[in-house]
C-alpha cells in the first residue's frame, strides 16, 4: 500500500511539472523536473529538460540529457533534437550527418538539413533541398534568404513575409492578440487620413525599415508610429512625430496598419532605397562626449562592438570574438559601445564607454563623435549608417538578410561590410578588414 502511495505522489510530482512547463513557469519547471531526475531517471522527464534547457539557449545541457536518452533507445526524434542542439553548438557539419544517417526524412527533417547545409556555407545544395518541398510558409521563408543572395530583392521579400505566420517576421501577430485582424492592414495603394506604421522587431528592424514611411507618407495625412519604448523619446528627438510605445497601438485612432518589415512587399519594392529620398533619416542636435577626445589624445576614435542582443536566435552566430578585434588598436583609440554580456579583457587598450551609455540617444552621440565604427550586425550597425558614419559590419557566414547579397545595398558608401568566408573561422575577415583600413603602402586610411 505504500509503494502504491508513493508511485502515486511520484505522478502528481511529474504531473506539475509539465503543467508548470505548459503554463509558461519555466525556471519552476525546470527546477522541479532537475529535483525528480536525482532520485529517478525518468525519461519523460528528462525529455521535459533537455527541451526547457533547449528553449533556455543551454544547448550544451539539452545535449547532455538527449545523449542519455539515446544511450538507451533508438530515436529518430531524439537524433533530429540532438542535430538541432549541435547547430547552436556551431557543429552544423555534425547535424548534417546525423540528419543523413536517419532511415527517413520528412519534410521536415530535409529543411533542417536545408539549414545545415547552408550554415556551413554551401548555399547552392541548401536552396535546391528547399525547391524540391512543398512551398509552405516555412519553407517560403528560408528561401527568401536565397533569392536575396541571388540579388532578388522582390521575390526575396515575398517569400520572407510567410515568416510573419510562423512569428519568426516581425510582430504583426502582437497586433492580431489585440483584435487588429489583417482585414484592417493597408494594401499599399488606399488613401486613408490615418496610418499606422508599426515598427517591428529588435531595434535594429526598427531602424531600418523606418525609411519606407518616406513612401507611405505620400499616402495619407498624417501617420502614428509605434516602436519599442527605448526608442520612443529617441525618434522624437530625431524629428519624427507622433510617435508612441507599441503597448498604446489600441488606445489611438488610425484607419490602416502597415507592419514595417513587411512595407517592401506591400510596396512592391525592386530595390531597399526605391522612393527613399534621404538615406540620413536619423538626425538629431548632438551633445559633444569630451571624454571620447581625452582619452584618445590626438589619435582616430574607433568605436567597436562585437556583438548584439543574446536574447536573439542566431545571436551566437554573429558574434566576432573581441580578442579579433583588439588589433584594431594600431590604427587609433578602440572604444567599446558593448553594454551587456562584455567580455572584454581586463588588460585590453580599449576604453570602456558603457557608463555613458543610458539611451538610443546617448549612442548617437558618441557615434556622432567617432572617426570610425567597427562592429557586428547589431542596432548600432544600422543606427550608424543611418547616420552617415563610416561603419564597417562584420558579418557572419550566413548574414542577416540586409547583407545577404552583394549587389543589394541598403545604405550609402559610408557603409563597408566584411564577410566572414569560413564556417567558424573570422581569421581571413580580419585579415581582410586590415586590407580594407589600410592604403598600398600600408598606411591607415578610412575606407
């Protein structure tokens, strides 16, 4: 009887773990599940933690407890998240053989393989696997990447907007939680009083596509932006009016919505810069940083980041490790614009600027005051270029779809983007970002 009370306890105990899981308790979830596998080697429990460490980003953990499970049984579902956990793990070349070794292959398990492949570089083999399956959104929009590559802008973005179905485009389904059905999005060609141009994604996004209002605008009397609330009193000091926090998109009037990152498709846009008047949209009254002169004492101010928001799927992949950038120092004084999750070395000639750092605002104008920017693909990226700076984005392998061509350029000359060539390897786009700071006899010049 009380082996029976106890095996009974057991269950409620496994039973309130996926419940917490499913409601969204998390850190509860995983806390208990991690107390039951230390006295019981349950499997559905252990399944529980490797996906709750996978959805956490602790790649290295949810392998862990998959390579158990499959110690003890054969899987074709456990290898396929084993795969996964070892792309994040930057091991693209082992999930691709895992992924080749399985008895079957569904759809599904031939994107992955699609993905695989592309993440080490073999785009050519990654596209072809995705013209062979059935042109659901998914699939549409990996392939919007591709047709990018291939300098096809338009056909790039009508495939990349099937992303906004799946939540990985944008956050019009933020719009559609709140009752904004897609009847009440404008068509790209009807006059109305009121738009509302609602600015999607990390900040970054919200730079970028900001440009295509210049078109809209044409279209209406008067427009409301909606952004992230750190950019908010930002863009106003920039110029723009009516600008609100995303939270209040319901408590004001407008007549149409248009999702930013989805404006080039319903604009019908063959180019980024087709009907942009001013590629310098970002303008504000900067406030001098003396601290930037100071500690520089003569020499040129090159301000670095390598790399952005760790919140951000594929963050990982885009990350320069900074000791790669240290040797920038030869050419001036390094600053360094990194706020959260710094790694740099203590003993590093590089000035931390991130106690000035507050705001969007206070970012401005410290790039305002730079010679140079140096960074990953991050906001300030964008926010630089914008701006007018000389910038120079280090991109990944498989870069974000603003860099994914060659020919397709988003922003002026003042922009220079340096490709990693090599899957886990920044060694030969270092050396190349060298060749590009450095004239024929090896003198420092800026691009």
């Amino acid at each position: 009887m009380k082996d029976q009370t106890s095996n009974d306890q057991k269950e409620i105990v496994k039973k309130l773990a996926f419940e917490l899981y499913q409601n969204g308790e998390i850190k509860a979830a995983k806390e208990l599940a991690k107390s039951i596998v230390k006295y019981e080697n349950d499997f559905s429990i252990i399944l529980l933690l490797a996906r709750i460490h996978h959805d956490e980003k602790e790649f290295q953990d949810s392998l862990r407890a998959l390579d158990f499970l499959l110690s003890h049984v054969e899987d074709d579902n456990l290898l396929s998240n084993k795969a996964k956990c070892l792309y994040y793990l930057k091991k693209a070349n082992e999930s691709q053989k895992i992924l080749e070794s399985l008895s079957e292959q569904n759809d599904d398990t031939k994107i992955d393989l699609s993905l695989y492949k592309n993440a080490q570089g073999d785009f050519k083999s990654s596209f072809e696997i995705l013209k062979t399956l059935p042109q659901t959104d998914h699939v549409c929009f990996n392939s919007g990447w591709h047709y990018l590559q291939e300098n096809k802008f338009k056909e790039g973005f009508k495939n990349l907007v099937r992303g906004a179905n799946l939540r990985v485009w944008g956050n019009e389904w933020e719009l559609e939680r709140q009752g904004i059905t897609k009847e009440n999005r404008w068509d790209g060609k009807e006059k109305v009083d009121t738009l509302c141009y609602y600015l999607e994604g990390g900040i970054g996004d919200q730079f970028i596509f900001l440009r295509y209002t210049q078109i809209v605008e044409k279209y209406c009397d008067e427009i409301l932006l909606f952004a992230s609330k750190p950019i908010v009193n930002f863009l106003k000091e920039c110029g723009y009016k009516n600008v609100y926090p995303h939270t209040e998109v319901m408590t004001h009037a407008w007549d149409k919505y248009v999702p930013s990152m989805s404006a080039p498709y319903i604009l019908e846009l063959e180019d980024p810069c087709q009907g942009i008047y001013n590629l310098n949209y970002l303008k504000k009254k900067s406030n001098p940083v003396p601290e930037l002169n100071k500690i520089a004492n003569g020499k040129k101010k090159i301000c670095i980041r390598w790399k952005g928001n760790p919140e951000f799927e594929h963050e990982q992949f885009r990350t320069v490790p900074v000791e790669k950038l240290l040797s920038l120092e030869k050419y001036g004084q390094l600053f360094s614009l990194q706020i959260e999750d710094s790694d740099l070395p203590k003993n590093a000639n590089v000035w931390d600027l991130s106690h000035l750092i507050n705001s969007w605002s206070d970012t401005y104008d410290i790039l305002q005051d730079a010679d140079l920017i140096v960074t990953s693909c991050t906001a300030v990226a964008h926010l630089a270029a914008i701006m007018g700076k000389k910038v120079i984005v280090i991109v990944p392998l498989v870069p974000y779809v603003i860099w994914a061509s060659d020919e397709i350029n988003w922003y002026g000359d003042n922009v220079a983007i340096v490709r990693q060539t090599q899957y886990n390897s920044w060694d030969s786009a270092i050396q190349n970002l060298h060749k590009l700071l450095t004239d024929e006899k090896g003198n420092f010049y800026i691009l």
